[in-house]
C-alpha cells in the first residue's frame, strides 16, 4: 500500500556498520550475526536495562556492558528473551563492552544473537562507549556534508536543465540520472507524457510500471482522472515499495493534473529533496504550457517571430490597446529569472525579461490608458509613458532614461512625463523634422545625444547625471563640451536648453 506518512527515521544520513568497524582507534569486532554490508545504523544509545525495547526507536547501535545480566542467565532463556525484545525493537546491532562487568562476552549472548540475526560487536577495554558514540556522529556528520553536497549539485544541475530548448525532458533526464533509477511525468488523464532513464533490474516488468502508475493515480487531484476518492484531502506525495523497487509520486502544481512519478533501486535521505527540486520545476513548466495564458503567450511569440505586427499578436497578450514597459533595477545583487517572475507578480504582468541587472516588464496599461503602482520594496524603477504595440519600442526606451533617472536622483519610481503639455500644440511632423535638423550635427552620436538628454533632464547636474549613466562626472563634461561645440549652441542659455529638450524629446 502507498504509504504517504512521514519516515520514522531521521533524514540524517544513516551510517554503514562496516565503516564503524573499519575505525582502528576503536577496534571493534563483529563476533556474531550476519556480516551483511548494507546493515546502517541511525544512532548509539547505552542502556542497561533488561528490556530495553520502550527506550528504542529502531535502527540503534545499542551498547550494553552486561551489568543487567543476571549470574544465572547462561543457564536460561535470558539472552534469547533479551536479544529477541532488540530485533522486535529495530535495533540494528548490539556492541557489547568487555570490562569492566564481564571479561569475555557470554557464550550465550553470542548463540542468541547468531539465531536472531543480529549484528553482535565486541568492544574491547581500552574503548568507551562515548568514543563509540562521538564516532558513529562523526560519519553521519560526513556523510550528512556528502549528502548536502550532492543534493546541491542535484538542485543545479535540474535547475539548469529547465532552462534548456527542451526543458521537460531535460529536466526527466537529469532526475533519473541523479537517483539511478526512472523519471516519468504523467498527465491529467493518467497517460504517460514523457520518461527518462531505465526502470531498475528488479522491477524492469510491468507489475512495477503499472505501480507507478497508480501511484501516481493517488495523488492527482480529484477531477483530473484520479485520487480524490472523497476520504479525505488527496496527498501531495506518496511512496511505495514494489518488487524490491522504491517508488514516489509528486502531485505538480495546484489541480493541474501532472504527476511526476520516479522509480529507483535504493532510496538515499537526499532522493526525497532532490525530487522534490524537480516536481516544483515540472510544475512551473507543465503549468505554463497548459495553461490558456501560457498558450497565448506562446503563439503571441510565434507570430512575432514569423513577422507579425505588434498589434496583431498585443490581444493574445491579454491586454488591451494601450501599455506601459517598466525597468527596474534591485537594490542588492543581480536579479535572476525567480526575482524577474516575482517582480513580474506585484506589476501584475508575467511578461518579464532579465536584461543584465535590470528586469523590463511589459504591463498592460488598463481601461484608463495609466497604471498607477508604486516600486516594490527594494528595486529601482522606471516607467513609460502609454503606448500602442507599434511603440513598444518607443516606451522602451522611455522606461530606460526613467530608470537612469531614478537612479540618479535615488528616487523609488521614476515615471516618464506623458502630458504633452505646448508641445501639443506643434504637429508631430513638424515636431519631428524640426527636431531632426537641430541635432543633426550629434545625431549619429549616440553617447553624446543620451549624454545631453540626460544632463538636460537632471538640471544640469554633472554628478548626477554620472550616476545614471555610469561614466565618470568628467566624461559627461567632456560629451557637453563637445556636443555645444558640435551645435554651436550656449547649453548655458535656458532658452537654448528649452529648444534643445524640445527636440530631443522628439526623436
């Protein structure tokens, strides 16, 4: 049966017997039951008492110096009753110290533990049991750290799977390759989607595909093919073992349907995590492309790419005629695609795009042709002013000098001015040809025309203008300089910045 409640072992990594007793300092010497290599321990617990199953958890080093034993014992069912009690426990293994109580380990203990199947160590005089404790603690630290660093690498390597041409099956992959074993992604209707990687040697029939399968039945969401029996709320995760095979289902997303299912020959206390990385990435990438939005985007993109206009693809987009472009910019470290999608969130648009250390987002403009937010706490922004599909590009640009300017006068938001104000009342043509001849002589300068718009914008101020674009002050005096040589104009003179910004904000 699928058993969808927590282990009842720690995720700690459990540490093989056999390294134990390959530690010299402590010289350790297995002198009865089964010398099997894949015997682990959890834990070392000493106790001296008789029965010492209610102080067990399973899976112990249980170490004893026989002071509970009494003198009549080897002549009875003591060491039989006793040893019987650890294995029904889950003890995994019995250390037994010589000295200072017993000289040798009793005869019948070792009888005992042969006819239970359990591993009896002789510790010898010169070894306390606190030496054996802090070693059992000191590979489970070790192998905690492997353990962590695997799942780390795990975690990039999915990670950098899903940002592949073909994430899904990249993703399916690089998962069966990490847990050595089977990774296959199932859809709504209970089909198999796509696989990767072998079913192991001892479940490769199909009594165990078939298990998989409906172990993933138990966690789809009810509505989709599967689970939601009415008993109770459908688990997001369920487990299971068949023919030797371990096996976990993970439910993706909310109600979408998706279930990965992962089939492997041993399962490792990272497997759990290191599926888990991968159900949250198949989530994010199932969830875009069934939903209606997603799909949307996706031939809005299509169209773009096979030479449609802007306007022809901006109703796929789900917004309306009019839009804004936000660059924003983090106050800490670079952002990555996870801050783009969250920043994405609060504008409410998930159309964003990581460009270097700023994120654009393209925002539908509402009703009203003007969305009105505030920067979310910790970023920089910079908005345009509203424009068609066909203006993209123009807003673009806009929402960059925003941006410069923000930062520059280290504001939060920084909103490109859309009232046309007496410009409206010159045509844009003539506007336009107006501006063209009076920054001809820079006009194939780019560094010199955005130097002048900039430092035109931040009242002249040399440091400030700097700042937003980067540069050292002395370059922005060298490009002014050059750009009033290059006019013949006195940048002095407000009316010649007036018409200067006139035209500049015509190009």
């Amino acid at each position: 049966m699928p058993d969808a409640a927590a282990p009842t072992v720690p995720p700690t990594p459990p540490v093989a017997l056999a390294a134990l007793l390959g530690r010299d300092d402590l010289g350790l010497r297995q002198i009865a039951g089964p010398r099997d290599p894949a015997t682990v321990i959890h834990w070392a617990h000493t106790s001296e008492m008789a029965d010492p199953y209610p102080y067990l958890l399973g899976g112990e080093l249980l170490l004893t110096a026989g002071v509970h034993i009494p003198e009549a014992a080897g002549s009875g069912t003591y060491f039989d009753a006793y040893v019987s009690r650890i294995v029904e426990a889950g003890g995994a293994a019995l250390g037994f110290g010589v000295a200072p109580v017993h000289d040798t380990v009793p005869r019948a203990l070792v009888e005992a533990c042969d006819q239970h199947g359990l591993p009896l160590l002789e510790v010898p005089p010169r070894t306390t049991f606190s030496g054996v404790a802090r070693a059992v603690w000191q590979l489970m630290a070790r192998a905690r750290h492997t353990e962590l660093r695997r799942v780390t690498e795990a975690q990039q390597s999915l990670a950098a799977a899903a940002a592949r041409p073909d994430p899904v099956p990249s993703v399916l992959r690089q998962l069966a390759q990490r847990v050595g074993g089977r990774a296959a992604l199932y859809a709504p209707d209970g089909g198999e989607v796509a696989s990767a990687g072998r079913m192991p040697a001892a479940g490769a029939g199909v009594e165990v595909a078939g298990a998989l399968a409906g172990l993933a039945a138990v966690v789809r969401p009810a509505g989709n093919g599967g689970g939601g029996s009415g008993a109770g709320p459908t688990p997001s995760s369920a487990s299971d073992t068949v023919a030797g095979v371990h096996l976990a289902a993970y439910a993706l997303g909310t109600g979408q349907g998706f279930v990965l299912g992962v089939a492997a020959a041993r399962r490792d206390p990272g497997d759990h995590t290191i599926a888990s990385v991968g159900a949250v990435l198949l989530s994010l990438l199932t969830g875009e492309h069934q939903s209606g939005t997603g799909a949307a985007r996706s031939s809005a993109l299509v169209r773009l790419l096979l030479g449609a206009a802007p306007e022809e693809v901006a109703a796929l987009l789900g917004g309306g005629e009019r839009w804004v472009v936000v660059h924003a910019r983090p106050d800490g470290p670079a952002p990555d695609a996870v801050a783009a999608s969250a920043l994405g969130a609060v504008l409410g648009s998930p159309l964003v795009d990581v460009d270097g250390d700023v994120v654009r987002v393209l925002v539908p403009a509402g009703p009203a042709g003007r969305r009105e937010f505030a920067a979310p706490a910790g970023w920089t922004c910079g908005v345009s002013a509203a424009v068609g599909p066909r203006e993209w590009g123009v807003g673009d640009a806009q929402a960059g000098r925003a941006l410069a300017r923000a930062r520059a006068t280290r504001a939060a938001l920084v909103r490109h001015g859309d009232q046309p104000g007496l410009a409206g009342l010159v045509p844009a043509a003539e506007a336009a040809a107006h501006a063209r001849t009076v920054l001809a002589p820079i006009a194939d300068n780019q560094a010199l025309t955005e130097t002048l718009r900039m430092w035109l914008s931040l009242h002249g101020s040399w440091d400030r203008t700097a700042v937003a674009l980067a540069v050292h002050r002395n370059t922005v005096r060298q490009r002014v300089a050059r750009c009033g040589a290059l006019l013949s104009a006195d940048l002095d003179d407000p009316d010649t910045r007036m018409n200067l910004w006139f035209a500049l904000t015509h190009t």
